[in-house]
C-alpha cells in the first residue's frame, strides 16, 4: 500500500462521483418540469463534478505544470458559470417560459406593472 | 483502475445520452441552449478522465478552451434569443 496506490484509489473516487454528478444532471435535465429547474440540475456537472473530476486528474498526473492549467480550468470554470447562468435565466424570465405556479417567491413579478411573471 | 474507467465511461455515456434526448426534444431554444452546456461540461469531464486514466497531459489544453466556448457560446445565445410575442 504505497503512496502511490492511495492516490490513486482517492482519484478513482473522485472520477466516479463527478461522473455520477454528471449522471445526475442529465436526469434532470430529462426529468424536471420547467427550464429554471432544469438549469438547478444543469449546475451539478458544470462545477461540482468538474472540480471533482480535475481533482482526479490531479492526483493522476502529480505534475505541477498540468496542475496548474487544472486549476486554471477549475477558476476559469468557477468564474464563468455564474455569469452564464444568470445571462440564460434572465432570458428565460423575459422569454415568458418560467411556470408561475412552481415559483415560491417572484420578486420580479413584483415590480413590474400588473403583478405578474410574464409567464404563459 | 480498468475498473474506474469503466464505471466512469458507463456514467459519462449515460449522462450524454439524457442530454442528447433533451436538446432533441427540448421545445425552445434556451431549454437547448441549457442543454448543450451541460453537455459540453460532460465532454469537458470525460476529456479531463481520459487525461487521468492514461497518465497523459495532451488533451489538457482543450480544457480550457472548451471552457471558453461554452461561456462564450451560452452568453452569446441568450443574450440575443428572440423573446416570445404575447
């Protein structure tokens, strides 16, 4: 049991539960009734199971050059996933294609003039 | 680790599937747009797996490019989505 081998069980592991993530979005993605839910599930693979995957790789590949762009691509992940999210679910808000009825609270509903979502 | 990489093609395979059924079927264009960002995520993660399983750090610089295109691509698309006429 050296070294070596536990890393490797630690990257299996974590291989296998960003895939699983990613698993899990794509029954989301199926299942879930309207696109601001199907977004909540689209956001598992695109940040949890990319960190844990990059993670994995890390511990395979234990270089610092390759580490490096790693973490690059887990920052530049981290930074722009919020940024998209929020540009497609303010189209979707503006599209009309929310479901009222699944909302708890829409406080954008109500600022605007007549009290409702533009839902439809 | 021939076993890892099996359970997480399976998986990666899988998870693929659901989406590809989602963007087919996905009646408007952001219900698509969402999809494919999943799915270049999914990619995103088999080509990072794919790096791990066979110790070898060619394909990482894809990475980040894949990460720029889909934030470029998803921003782009719903920035200029036609709204829906009531």
């Amino acid at each position: 049991m050296t070294l070596q081998t536990v890393a490797d069980v630690l990257a299996g592991a974590c291989l296998i539960s960003g895939a699983l993530l990613s698993l899990a979005a794509g029954v989301g993605l199926l299942r879930f009734p309207d696109l601001l839910s199907r977004m909540h599930a689209a956001t598992k693979p695109q940040v949890l199971g990319l960190l844990l995957i990059l993670a994995g790789t890390a511990l395979r590949l234990q270089n610092t050059i390759d580490t490096t762009t790693l973490v690059l691509v887990g920052i530049f992940q981290l930074v722009t996933a919020p940024v998209a999210a929020h540009m497609v679910g303010r189209a979707v808000y503006r599209a009309g294609q929310v479901r009222a009825d699944l909302l708890v609270v829409d406080e954008l509903g109500e600022d605007r003039p007549n009290g409702r979502s533009p839902s439809r | 680790m021939i076993v890892v990489g099996v359970i997480v093609s399976t998986l990666l395979f899988a998870a693929v599937s659901l989406v590809l059924i989602r963007i087919v079927r996905g009646p408007t264009t952001l219900d698509r747009i969402v999809a494919v960002d999943v799915l270049l995520a999914v990619v995103v993660c088999a080509v990072a797996a794919e790096a791990a399983y066979t110790r070898d750090a060619t394909s990482l610089t894809i990475l980040v490019v894949l990460s720029i295109l889909g934030f470029i691509g998803s921003v782009s698309v719903a920035r200029f989505s036609p709204r829906s006429r009531r």
